[in-house]
C-alpha cells in the first residue's frame, strides 16, 4: 500500500462539485447528509459550554465501514491539511476544496487522504483548512472550513469530526455566537491535542484569524467530543491570535491576549492568558510583545517561549513567577511557529513573514540556554528551497533517530524536511493535490487503529516522547 493513496472522500467531493454551479454551502452534498442532520436534531449532544462558546452539531454520520488505508503498513504517520490557497500552476483540483493527508513518517510517501468538500470556484471557499489535527488516542481526525454560503459575504463556518479508520466524516460542527452585542462565525485555525496527568484526552479548537481570536472550545473526545469548556470573550479579554498550547502537564492551555489595536500600539501591551482546564480560573502574564502567536514550553514546563509576530521577537516566561524574564530576537521577520531540537538547546523559528510580506521561507535559530542568537551556523536564517513560502510551523519528528524538522508550507505545495545534523532540508514532500499545507502532527498506529499522538505544533503530547527528550538533555 505504500505509494499510493486512497480515494475514498475524494470521490464523494468530485460528485459534490459536479452537482453545483453556484455559491451554496456544499457540504449539504456530502452522501447521507440530510439522514446525519436529521439524526443530529435527535441528539442531546450540547452541553452549557458549548452554547456559552457557540460551537453546534449540525449533522451526525454514519462514519463506519472499509479501512481506508494500512496502519501496519505505515505504523508512523505525518497528518498535515491541505487546501487551494497558493499559486501552484499544477494544481489537480480545479475550485476550493478542503482535507489533509496522511504521509508515512519514514518513507516520506503519501499513504491516504480525505477530501472533505470542494467548490465550483476558489472564491466560493471562504477559508480551507489552516489546521489539522486527532484526539490523543488517534482516533478521530478534526479539520475546518468555511464556505460562502448563498452570497458573496455570507459564509458558514463548518468542523468535520472525521473517523481515521474510515477517513468518513463523523460529525459536523460550525460556530456562531455572541460578541460585541451581535453574532459573529469566525474560521476555524489550529487545533492542538493533549491527555491530562490523569490520563484524560482533550481537544481545543481554536477559532479566529489575525489579532482577533476566540471563541476556543476544549472537547473531550471520549464523550462524543461534547464541549467541556468554552474560552470566550468574558473569560479572556481580550483575546489575540488563536494559536493556544497546554501545559505539559495539561492543567493549563495557554492563550493569546491581543487585538488590532495592541498589535500596532507604541508599547508592549499583549500577553498570555493561563487558563486551567478543571476551573476556568484565568492568570494573566502581560509585555509579551505586541502579536504572541506560537506557543512552546520545555519539556517539564519550567518555561514557556512565546513568539511576537509584529515585533520579531521571542518570549521566555518563568511557569513558577508567571513572569517574563527575557525576550530576544527571533532572527527571522514575522515569526509565527516555534519548535525545539531533541536536547532543547535550540528553539526553531519559522519565519513566516507575518504581518509584513506574509512568504517567509526561512527558519530561525536561538541558543536556548543563552537565550540569544545561535553561532553554530555560518549563515542565517536557515533557507528551505522548494515551494516554501509562507511556512508557518514546525514539528520535531518523534524518532531521535530519524532527528529531522518537518515544516509546513501555507503557500507552497510541499512537507519540507530539515535534516537537524545538517541544518538542511533534505526532502520536499509533495501534497498529493497540488494545494497548500498549514499544521501537522505525528500519530503513531498499531495494526488495529489504536493511536497514540506523539507531536503537533505545540510540541511533545506523549509522555514517551517527553521522557526521550530529557534523556537527551540529560545525555548533554
């Protein structure tokens, strides 16, 4: 099976875009939609939270059936979205269409994807996915869109809970709630995935573009991924770009505070919100730059590093004062993701170009215990070739062995890997469309589909990952 990829969804969008020539939602095509809407009016799914936080059932499918693709074949896989929203003249999928794929974490070969929903034209597709993700145990993928939706400026903004077996859509969500005294549908970004100190899985989805992010909802995918928590407005005020991280140890998520106006102001005057999971109760830790977007902490949280996207710079906060204790230059322009090598002596900025060109192509390096630019290259920043433009994020690929960087590209067309021995890329992973990638994590599978996430953007979500990682601090 390897080489190959399956086309099970992709199948179901083609008929999608056959049937419509106009700017309708087009996920109401997707087979077996009206039985899953009508299936979902008799479900007692919502909670308190996620009224409070607007995320809705609209439909409830029937994801059972074949195994789309070989877990034993491919026990190691790399999900990473993919859309239309590049420049790519070799594109296979003619419109907007919105899915991932999976690629296989050692031979660097596509194995499966899905393809959720296309559009007759690119226009008609507000948004594809700018995040992908699955539930710790790997079983239910999570990805997001939004489509025009009768109109020009109407749109709709949808999740589709997607069963990784079957590569079949589960369940379809869209948000819509309150803020500033009317309803507003924000567009789904990242979603990040952990399991708490007592062995509990959760998911957060993170709505919102730019320095104007939330509502967040937290998921507990063992309950039919209901909502446990809503981060919203009247939680954290006010809330910036949507890229929040956990704790390591999965207490606390981490949240952008910001808004436009902080984002072009004079001082410092955005920051983080520390949210904890259980109470809701919020800490908030302030001057951390002018646009915090990506998020990390070492592997025992005692820090955490924030990167400032207007200002070009990097945050380290102290987890034990709630305090930053140091700032520094990210050696990149408009940094966005942010990773660290396998003994955390370096930290990874992907330069983005956020906020001012918006096509970066290149990483940063930071000497972690210095906390100041790393000397061990003789040029900087670190180029990547291929399509790369506007990368985004970095994920460290879970084999110590393997010691590579996987970088997605939100404007290119390709995975691009970076050797961590050599500070090289050595592979350009093509996406099996032609389109973009943003996002990506590393799920592991044994032969009956039982998964366990290793990495996302957000860093180490498995506590054998986490106990690899101070070995090899330990081993210097």
């Amino acid at each position: 099976m390897r080489g190959k990829f399956t086309r099970v969804a992709l199948m179901a969008g083609t008929a999608i875009f056959a049937a419509a020539s106009f700017a309708n939602a087009q996920i109401a095509l997707y087979p077996g939609y009206d039985d899953a809407v009508a299936k979902a009016a008799t479900m007692d799914w919502a909670t308190p939270e996620s009224d409070r936080g607007g995320l809705y059932l609209v439909a409830q499918f029937d994801s059972s059936g074949p195994d789309a693709w070989d877990p034993s074949a491919s026990p190691l896989v790399y999900i990473t979205s993919e859309s239309y929203a590049n420049d790519n003249p070799d594109r296979k999928i003619d419109g907007g269409f919105a899915g991932f794929h999976l690629i296989d974490g050692y031979t660097k070969e596509v194995v499966a994807q899905f393809i959720g929903v296309q559009t007759p034209e690119t226009k008609d597709m507000r948004a594809g996915p700018h995040g992908v993700n699955v539930s710790p145990d790997g079983k239910w993928a999570y990805v997001g869109w939004s489509e025009i939706d009768g109109s020009e400026t109407n749109y709709t903004s949808y999740v589709a809970v997607v069963n990784m077996r079957t590569l079949k859509i589960d369940k379809l969500l869209k948000q819509e709630s309150l803020y500033q005294g009317q309803m507003r549908a924000q567009r789904l970004h990242h979603i990040q995935s952990w399991r708490d100190e007592d062995g509990n899985d959760r998911t957060i989805l993170q709505w919102g573009f730019g320095a104007n992010g939330g509502p967040h909802q937290i998921l507990d995918p063992d309950n039919d991924n209901r909502v446990l928590r809503s981060i919203t407005y009247d939680d954290v005020q006010v809330m910036g770009h949507p890229y929040t991280t956990p704790s390591p140890d999965g207490k606390t998520v981490y949240v952008s505070i910001g808004s436009p106006e902080l984002r072009e102001a004079p001082f410092k005057g955005a920051g983080v919100a520390k949210v904890d999971v259980e109470t809701g109760a919020v800490t908030n830790i302030m001057e951390v730059g002018n646009h915090p977007i990506g998020i990390t902490s070492d592997v025992d949280g005692e820090f955490t590093y924030v990167v400032d996207g207007s200002n070009s710079l990097v945050y380290k906060i102290d987890n034990e004062t709630d305090e930053v204790v140091a700032h520094t230059s990210a050696g990149v322009a408009g940094p966005y993701g942010i990773a660290m090598n396998w003994d955390e002596s370096l930290i990874f900025t992907v330069g983005k170009g956020e906020g001012t060109h918006n096509r970066g192509s290149v990483l940063g390096v930071i000497d972690a215990e210095k906390f100041t630019r790393w000397r061990g290259l003789r040029q900087q920043p670190i180029f990547l070739g291929g399509s790369a433009s506007s990368v985004d994020h970095a994920i460290l690929h879970p084999d110590p062995a393997v010691n590579e960087l996987w970088v997605s590209n939100m404007n290119g067309w390709d995975t691009i890997v970076l050797d961590l021995e050599t500070f090289k890329p050595t592979d350009w992973i093509a996406t099996p469309n032609g389109g973009d990638t943003h996002s990506g994590g590393f799920v592991r599978y044994d032969a009956d589909f039982n998964g366990e996430l290793l990495m996302d953007v957000g860093g180490a979500k498995s506590e054998s990952i986490r106990e690899l990682i101070r070995e090899a601090k330990a081993a210097g």
